[in-house]
C-alpha cells in the first residue's frame, strides 16, 4: 500500500518526539504543513491498516520498578498451535515469536517485579509440559528501532535522532524510579496509546481523575527520568516492508563481552543489543542483536559485518528468523 506524503512525513518525523501541550496535533500539523483534521485522518488510517502498531507512550518496565526477560522454547510442531495459545494466555507475555530454530518460540515477559517473571515462567512450563530457558537482560548496550520512508517507501533503520534520544533519561543513570497513585493511573490511561483528538491529554486526565496540567507534567518528568523511551508512532516494520527479522547470536568471550557488545550496539543498522546468559549445552550464545532488512540475504550481509568486526573473538553465531507473529501487544501494567 503506497503512502501519502503526509503519513510519510509524519512517520518519518514523529516516531518520538511528540508534544506534551494541550493541543499536540495542532503544534504537529502546523509543522507538517496541513490541517489537524487531516493530520488525525491520516493517523487512524495508519492505525487501521496496521501501518502503526500504536501511537502513543513507549514505557520502560524495569524503570518502573518491574522486570522483562526473553525466554525461549522448543516446541514441537504437532503441539505448536496448542502451545501457542497456552502461552499467548498469559497477560505477562507481551511479544511471542516463532523462529527457526531448535528453539522455535520466543517470547518477552514483562512483570511487576522479577520475582513473578519466575513465577510465571513456572507457571508456563506447567501449563505446557515443557521446559522454558530465561534470558534475562544482563546488560543493554542499543534499544532505538527507528525507520526511515523515502518517496518511493523503501523503508530502513537508521539511529534515533540525537535531539530525540536527548530528550529522554538514561535508563542505567536513572535507576528503578518511584510512581505514585497517579503516575500509575496515568500510565495506565495512556499505555494502550494516545486518542486521536484535539486534547488527548485531557482524555488521560478525565480517566485518571486529574487535571491536564499534571498528566503533561508527569508524562515529561517520566521522560526525563527514562519511564518513558519516547512518544510518538510505532511503526509496523512488517507492514512497511521490512519482513526479514533476523535476531543475531554471538559466542564471544565473557570477559570481552560488554567491550564488543558496546561496539555492536553503534551500529546503524542494529536496533536492539543485550547481554544475556547462555544455556549450555543448549544455547552457547551470550550476545544478542536484532538486525531487520527487506530480505533475508540483506540481514544475511549485515550480520556479516558484524562478524567481521569481531573477528576472532567470534566463536560462532547464528540468525535465528521469525516466520510468525504470534502475539504482539506491548507492555501492560496491571490496572
């Protein structure tokens, strides 16, 4: 589906960054050069045909006192369906992907704390008979997935523009921040997205039984102290054309880890890279990195590169891809 300029621009423009003033769509169609009404159209349109996955608050779990891993299962392919729905279930599972590989399901928990990721990864395996390996974040080196539309809407990754990422905390300087009562009223008003009318904020505040004033304040101090990634539109990289989503492992030394984790984690193409621990002998793997490209030989090369970087201190790594969405819906704080 071909694009509009304006639902271009504003894709290209407003992954982050959006507003916090009682009027937002105004301050962003004046920029854009058209009418609020026409910038409102061309959201929900995006919206409706899955352009966005959503349009709003990106939150941080972990900086809210909570706690996300990725975890992973071998499934078999006569149970794969049953399981799927089993683990799709669960509230706490906010992503879910097949990939190919031994371990063919990937999921991401996020929890209110890290004593209930254990809980519900037990409760997992119980309810599937099978086992489940927990790859908890041991160190974030890159988190930014922005894309980038040219006229003719080949779509690519680039970095988070500096006076984006600059408007928002760091996570490893912040620490886990207190909310209160109504930091968690608005969050929880506002984490399934923005409505698309001419003050959302005021729509947050009515539900949170507050004034806009302080749902605007909240929502800038929580991106300043890192609650909030950003906000803005969440682009469905699939819909757009990016289809080949290759999650790249590395076995590199342990003691050259975080070093050469750093150094991936630069790289314009990769938009997610972490630390997590290995599952020997079943997983050896202890860095990972998310690469996207149109096709599965453009992720090929760009995991070659990464290779080449590390050289010898590479002692094997795969690309596991995705063949299916199997659940999609975000992080959820319980009401």
């Amino acid at each position: 589906m071909r694009l509009t300029d304006l639902e271009r621009r504003f894709i290209n423009q407003y992954q982050g960054g959006f507003p916090v003033l009682e009027q937002p769509f105004r301050l962003v169609a004046a920029d854009l050069g058209c009418s609020e009404n026409a910038l409102l159209d061309s959201i929900r349109h995006l919206l409706d045909t899955g352009m966005l996955s959503r349009f709003g608050p990106l939150y941080d779990a972990v900086e809210l006192g909570g706690a996300m891993t990725l975890a992973a299962m071998s499934v078999p392919e006569e149970q794969f369906e049953r399981v799927t729905a089993l683990v799709n279930d669960f509230p706490e599972v906010a992503h879910n992907y097949r990939r190919e590989h031994a371990l063919n399901m990937w999921f991401v928990l996020a929890t209110d704390s890290f004593e209930s990721i254990e809980t519900t990864l037990k409760k997992i395996e119980q309810a599937t008979g099978l086992k489940v390996y927990n790859f908890p974040k041991q160190e974030e080196f890159y988190v930014g997935l922005w894309l980038d539309l040219d006229a003719d809407d080949k779509v690519t990754t680039v970095p988070v523009p500096a006076a984006i990422a600059a408007t928002t905390g760091s996570a490893a300087a912040a620490g886990v921040n207190a909310v209160d009562d109504l930091d968690r009223k608005i969050i929880n008003a506002s984490q399934a997205g923005l409505s698309l009318v001419d003050c959302p904020y005021g729509v947050i505040a009515e539900d949170a039984g507050c004034t806009s004033q302080e749902v605007k304040q909240r929502l800038q101090n929580m991106l300043s102290n890192g609650i909030i990634r950003r906000i803005g539109a969440v682009p469905n990289h699939y819909s757009l054309g990016l289809q080949a989503n290759g999650m790249t492992v590395w076995d590199v030394p342990d003691d050259q880890a975080r070093e050469l984790g750093e150094q991936i984690g630069r790289l314009d193409f990769v938009s997610h890279c972490y630390l997590r621990p290995r599952h020997l002998p079943v997983w050896r793997y202890n860095l990972f990195a998310m690469v996207h490209g149109h096709t599965r030989d453009e992720v090929y090369a760009k995991a070659e590169t990464i290779a080449a970087m590390l050289g010898n201190n590479c002692n094997a790594h795969e690309t596991l891809f995705s063949t299916a969405v199997l659940k999609k819906t975000g992080m959820r704080l319980a009401a």
